[in-house]
C-alpha cells in the first residue's frame, strides 16, 4: 500500500484501532478528532469523567488478532458475575472474565500502539464537509486528500450525514431511547461491594449500573426515564441529588456515589441508536457508532466497533485492498449482524416487577437447562454475548427459537398442573 494515504475521522476506538490496522497493512494513516488531544488535558478530570467499558469475548479476539497487549494489562478483571440487587440474583456468566476499562485509558492504550506505527494524529480538527468524488475532506482552515477514508466520527457522524446528502437511495435510522443517563463514580476504599463483580441496583424511579475500576473503585452509570422529570430537576441540584439517590438505593449505596466533575451542568446525554442501509460510498466507510450505534444495555458498541476493523481487514486480505469490490463486500457482510444487534440492544431491560421476575427466571433456567442438556439448550443472550463471539444474527435467532421453547415448556408445565388440580378436584368430589 505505498503511498496510499488512510485518512481517520474520529479518535474513538473504532477509529484508533483500524488506524492500526490501516498502518500495519502499509497505508499512510492521519487520524483527525474535533476534541482536545487527551494527554494535554487534566488527568484526573479526565479518568472521573470517562466512563467504563466492558470488553467481552469479541474485543479480545480483536486485540489478540492485531497483535496489541492483551486488555487485562490495563482494565480490571471482572470475574463474569453481575448481581442484580433488587432479586440478588447472580448472572453467572461463562469462564470468560470481562475486562472494564475506562474509555479514555483505552484509546490512550491504543493510540500509543497507533503512534509506534507511525499513525499522525491532528486534535481540534472539526469536519466541516467531504467530497467524496475527489477525495478530499475539510476542516475548519484546511483541505485534506485520501484514497481511503473512514467514517469512525462516532453517534453523529458527519460523515454519514455527508453520505446521506449525495448517495442516492442510502437511508438512515437514528432512534433516542426513552431513557437519559449520566456518570458517577465510587473512590477506591469508601464501599464494600466486592471489587471483581458488577452491580445492578433498580430503585423506583432510576436504575444503576457500577462496574468495576482498575483503581478498585466503581464507574456509576445511572439511567432514568426521561419522563420522570422531578429525577432530571434533582440530578441538577447539588441540594437534591443526595436524598433522590438514598430513596431509591438506600443510603449506604447513595452515601459513596460521587458526581463526576461537571455532574450539575452538564445536560445528561440521550442514548441513541442507528442504523444505515450501507457502510460504503466510492472510497469511504463508516465504521463504530457512525455506522451502527446501539444502546449500551449488553455493553456491545465497541466489541462490535473493534471487530468491524478486523471484518474490514479481512475483506482487504481478500479483495486485495481493492476499494471498489471491498468496501460494498464490508457493507454485505457486516450489515445484517450489527442491525441484528442493533434491534436486539432495543428490548428495554425490565427493570422491576413480575416483567424482571419472569426475565431473571427464565435467565436462570436457560442457565440450568444449558448446564443439563447443552445440545439443545444455549445460555441466554446475555451470557452467550459475553462468552462468546457467535455472530450476532445468530445470537437473535437463537434467542428467538429458545423464547418459543421457554414458551412451550411453562406453557406444557401449567397444562400439566391446572390438568393434574382438576382430576384431583374431581376425584375428591366424586369420593
Ligand atoms: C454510558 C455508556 C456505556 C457504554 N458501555 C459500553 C460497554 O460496556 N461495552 C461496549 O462495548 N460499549 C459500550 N458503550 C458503547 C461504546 O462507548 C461505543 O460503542 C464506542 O465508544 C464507539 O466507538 P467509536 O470510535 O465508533 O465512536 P466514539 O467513541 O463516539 O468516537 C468518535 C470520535 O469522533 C470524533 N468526532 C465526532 N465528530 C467529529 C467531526 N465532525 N470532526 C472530527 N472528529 C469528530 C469525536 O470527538 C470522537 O472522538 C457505552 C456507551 C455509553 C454511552
């Protein structure tokens, strides 16, 4: 690939990791962000802000194929448990462990490795508009020329907005989940929860999520209905939030939550999703979030993001870095997986009531049923997401042929009951 030039939109993941990929198959590499480079910002204002992600099977196979130190060596371990507070119901996962990281520690991690390669990164640099057919993209007060440009500019994507503008027939769905999110964290010494495991709490009006930090604190993801607006109007209030968190956690949860910096001003953010009809225009790709972001109820958007480089590097193994036949060949092959898990990341989460009763139950008893006969019964989604890297259009038809099963079998079970309870009745009347 002498000489052809690779131009990055966005330093996420998704961008960082195919620009390694990009410059270990020989492309000249520029990766270009609208944000502040990282390394120059406050350290610490940074860590508290970031939130965590939670690498399973498929970023790991990711990491293992481009060669780069394996995620253990800069995450915490989480030993495959999520406990579930409300029920204390554990999701015993496979032996995988899953690996948290703070997002900010792994681009860092990544771009690192990018930089050894030779990758050029240009912080504060806001597309403003592509050409797609002369090859050229704009920023602020300058003209940049590619052979080869990805689109890894994350949830609102510009590059995808420019493909929507000039390529015919190409269509976009952008979705905002009912709910709204924002970030706490827990210091290292100042709780007792167990420091390899993940926590679920579910109050009445809001839920959490606590994964496990490196510094053996907690990253706090708390999420809301929208709707509920006195949780927005108190999450605001440095005088309210205390006692919002204690009624819906209990104290001892509330009293350790610490707001990130800049929790009161900063509006919580929408989690949204897309979906696109295609990845590929002339000699670009969207890759990440700018071409299938999904909720982050199965922690999915960066193992799947990471693994779009390593699908987009075996096409070009293939088709011999021939733009033209493997960029469509990247859209057919990885489209119908992500819009699969796109789809699937939408089945809201039952958060309370006889919806997470029937959920847990029905997680614990594909658990046993797998554990027993493992031919015919898999484990749930959730635990096959993290064990495992079955294509997702599998997992959703795996998930769909065991629901019908479940069905069947608690519908036979009740059958059975109410049918044995008449002829008992009946026996008793007719004595
Ligand atoms: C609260 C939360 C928790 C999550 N937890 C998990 C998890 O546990 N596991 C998991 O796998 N995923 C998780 N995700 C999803 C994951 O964070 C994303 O899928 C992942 O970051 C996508 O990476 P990306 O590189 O595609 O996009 P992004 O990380 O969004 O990066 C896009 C980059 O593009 C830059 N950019 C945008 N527009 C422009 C422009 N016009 N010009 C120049 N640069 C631009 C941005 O500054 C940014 O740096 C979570 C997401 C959230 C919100």
């Amino acid at each position: 690939m002498q000489n052809k030039k690779a131009v990055v939109l966005g330093s996420g993941p998704s961008g960082v990791f195919c620009a390694i990929i990009l410059a270990k198959r020989g492309y000249h590499v520029s990766v270009y962000d609208k944000r502040e480079d990282f390394s120059k910002q406050d350290h610490e204002i940074v860590h508290n802000r970031a939130y965590v992600i939670a690498l399973s099977r498929r970023a790991m196979r990711a990491f293992e194929y481009a060669n780069l130190p394996h995620p253990s060596t800069f995450g915490s371990v989480q030993h495959g448990n999520y406990t579930v507070m409300r029920t204390r119901t554990v999701y015993k996962r496979f032996e995988d462990p899953i690996i948290c990281v703070k997002r900010h520690t792994l681009i860092n991690v990544l771009l690192q490795e990018a930089k050894k390669l030779g990758v050029q990164f240009y912080f504060e640099k806001r597309c403003t508009g592509i050409d797609f057919v002369s090859k050229q993209i704009f920023f602020d007060s300058e003209t940049v020329p590619y052979d080869f440009l990805i689109g890894s500019d994350g949830i609102h994507s510009q590059t995808r907005q420019h493909m929507q503008e000039v390529v015919p027939n190409f269509s976009c769905t952008v979705e905002h989940n009912p709910n709204r999110s924002k970030q706490m964290f827990i210091r290292p010494g100042t709780h007792k929860y167990a420091l390899n495991e993940g926590y679920f709490f579910t109050g009445k009006d809001i839920m959490c999520v606590l994964s496990p930090t490196r510094e053996n604190g907690f990253d706090v993801c708390l999420n809301w209905n929208r709707a509920k607006t006195h949780v927005n109007d108190a999450l605001s209030n440095p005088n309210e939030y205390k006692s919002l968190l204690a009624e819906n956690f209990g104290s001892e949860l509330a009293d350790v939550l610490v707001p990130v910096e800049g929790f009161f001003d900063t509006p919580d953010f929408f989690i949204t999703s897309v979906t696109c009809s295609q990845y590929h225009y002339l000699n670009t790709i969207l890759i990440g979030d700018a071409a299938h972001a999904m909720y982050p109820l199965y922690s999915q958007g960066c193992n799947a993001a990471l693994e779009d480089c390593v699908i987009l590097d075996q096409i070009l193994n293939t088709c011999k870095d021939d733009l033209s036949r493997a960029l469509p060949e990247f859209t057919r092959v990885r489209r119908p997986d992500t819009n699969a898990m796109v789809e699937f990341c939408r089945i809201p989460f039952p958060e309370r009531g006889l919806k997470l009763f029937i959920y847990m139950g029905s997680t614990i008893l594909a658990r046993k049923l797998h554990e027993i006969l493992p031919s015919v019964f898999h484990a749930s989604a959730f635990e096959i997401l993290q064990g495992t890297d079955v294509p997702y259009r599998k997992l959703a038809r795996i998930t769909q042929v065991q629901n019908g099963m479940f069905i069947a079998l608690v519908s036979s079970i009740l059958f059975m009951f109410v049918y044995t309870l008449v002829f008992v009745v009946r026996k008793a009347i007719s004595l």
